[in-house]
C-alpha cells in the first residue's frame, strides 16, 4: 500500500514538472539569419573599390540605408539550438560609387588603405 502511494506520488509530482524535462530532450535546429562574411572575404576589400566590386565580393548587403545610399550594412547572426546567439556586423561607406571606409566585428587587411590598380 505504501509503495502504491510512493509511486502515485511521484507520477503526480513527474507530470505536474510539464515540459521542462522534456524540453532538453526535443532537438532544435540551429539559425543563421542575414549575411555570412569571412574574414578572407574582408581581407579583399581596398578603398576605391566601386560598389560593383564589392558586391562581387561581399554579396548584396542586408541593408542599405534608405536615406543615405552609400552607406552598406551586412549583418549576421546565428543562434544555436541551445539558445546561444552570435552576431556580427559590417558597415561600409562609399562617396559616390568607391569605397571610403569599413567598419565593424572584422578586422581590415593592412593593405586595405592601398587601392588595387597600385
């Protein structure tokens, strides 16, 4: 009788827990989400290069700023089926159609200030 009660008590205590012990159990996919950029793909870019190059390069970016046209954003993030999120973001800048500036989670090529025809 008594392990009758045990066994009650602890299929109540087991069901009324929910879904939390469950919940480690069920797989959740991983998400990446915007634009994935190497650190070699960064390491090509020179100041001057025209918008066309860097799109050769880069890909098209994520976002392209709607007042200001010369001004680029790639933007990654990636979050694990654990929860764990990671985001990495560019900001590049032309005057007219070459590029002037990079900034972001990457780190520039020392000849970046070199454009390519020297």
């Amino acid at each position: 009788m008594r392990l009758k009660h045990l066994l009650i008590a602890g299929l109540a205590i087991f069901s009324l827990s929910g879904c939390s012990i469950l919940e480690k159990l069920v797989y959740k996919i991983d998400i990446p989400q915007g634009n994935y950029v190497e650190d070699d793909q960064v390491d090509k870019l020179r100041v001057d290069m025209t918008k066309e190059q860097v799109t050769f390069v880069l890909g098209s970016p994520m976002l392209v700023d709607s007042f200001d046209r010369d001004v680029w954003n790639y933007l990654y993030r990636f979050k694990t089926g654990r929860g764990d999120v990671t985001t990495k973001e560019l900001v590049l800048t032309f005057s007219g159609n070459n590029l002037k500036t990079v900034v972001g989670d990457y780190p520039l090529s020392p000849d970046f200030s070199t454009p390519l025809g020297q």
